[in-house]
C-alpha cells in the first residue's frame, strides 16, 4: 500500500520569537511509520518542532510542515497528485490560528516580523477558527476510495462524551485516547469502525500492529 502518515503539532506563529503549539511530540506517528514502512510506501509529514523522526529513512519520505496552512497545503498536494491507498492523520492540529494582536490599544496583523516588546502591560490575540483538514480529505485525494484513519485525543472525558466525539468523525477507522490513559509505562488507544469498538492497544508499537492488520484488510 502507498500511505501518507502525518505527525507533531502545528505551530502558529504570533511574532518572530514566539508561537503557539501542543504538547504532540510525534512519537506515536514515528512509530507507525517505522512498522508500516515494513510492507508499504510511506510518505511522512511532520511537524518542524517534532521531538521525534523515524528510524527508518531509506524507505520513508519525510516532509515538513510548520503552521495549520502549510500542513493543509501540503495533504492537498500529496493527495490530489498522487495515488494514495491510505491517510493515517496523527498530527495534532491547531484549531485556531492567531490573525491579529493588540498591543497598547494598536491591533497589528500577525505574525509580526519584529519581536514584541516586553515592556508592554497588557497584549490580547486574536484567534480564528479553522476547518477541520480531516473533513476534507476525501474532496482532496486523487483516490476517492482511500482509507482515512483519524485520530481523536480526548481530556478526562466520559463514555458518552466521547462516543458523541467519535461518531462525528470523517474517517473510515477512528483511534481515540484520553488523556487520562497516557502513563509512561502504558498509552492506551482504543479502535473503532462505524463508531463501534474493533480492537485496543497499550502502546504505539502495538497500535502499529493493530492499524497494518486492518489496512490490509480495508484493501482487500
């Protein structure tokens, strides 16, 4: 199979210094890229602060994205030019962007090229909401039967919370994990299709297993 995996999180700069990012460290997306590299074609987004890169680089392309629109611009591209059999999309996307700052009573247009100067009390930004880039990449693919697997992390939340969540989703297979199941020794993800429960996993390694297992048969 050709998959395209993206990984880390999006970074929306407010002026040359400073940015707004998550905690996505593109760890769980390295290792499903190293594992499904096995077998297919891997194409990697990652995000330019990412604290993790695969192992493997001779069979993996690597790209780079910074901002939510350089990540946006860059799956449109991948997708509408070439002959995708899957998307496994990881990366932890900005949901606003910052498009405006006030600083002493005066708004400016972000990001400002000079460094904000620190003698001011009080700056307020203004943030946009963006569009889902899950929702969106079956308009952009080439292949209108590829396989798009979506990930959906939740804080604390409940049964219900999160089946509403899941259900909600635009993707063909869904990993949820919750905040509150992410330890050092164990990261659980729980797999769904038709926003029912398939299969779990306690670690990236073992979700890698679980998501080639079901890929392939996705294909089939």
């Amino acid at each position: 199979m050709k998959i395209l995996i993206t990984g880390g999180g999006t970074v929306e700069q407010i002026d040359s210094v400073r940015f707004l990012t998550n905690i996505s460290s593109g760890k769980t997306a390295t290792c499903l890229a190293d594992y499904l590299s096995k077998k297919n074609k891997i194409t990697y987004l990652t995000s330019v602060t990412a604290r993790y890169i695969p192992k493997n680089l001779r069979k993996i392309r690597i790209l780079n994205f910074s901002d939510f629109n350089s990540l946006n611009r860059l799956i449109k591209k991948e997708l509408s030019k070439k002959n995708y059999d899957a998307i496994v999309h990881l990366a932890a996307v900005s949901d606003y962007s910052p498009v405006k700052i006030k600083i002493n009573d005066k708004f400016f247009k972000t990001p400002l090229k000079e460094k904000i100067d620190s003698k001011s009390k009080t700056i307020q930004i203004i943030l946009k909401k963006n569009f889902k880039i899950l929702d969106r990449l079956k308009d952009y693919s080439k292949n209108k039967k590829i396989i798009i697997v979506g990930f959906k992390l939740t804080s604390n939340g409940t049964a219900k919370e999160i089946a509403t969540k899941i259900e909600k989703i635009k993707a063909d297979i869904v990993v949820h994990n919750d905040t509150s199941q992410i330890k050092k020794s164990k990261h659980i993800f729980n797999i769904y299709k038709s926003a029912k429960k398939i299969s779990k996993a306690e670690n990236p390694k073992e979700l890698a297993k679980r998501l080639s297992k079901i890929l392939e048969k996705e294909e089939m």
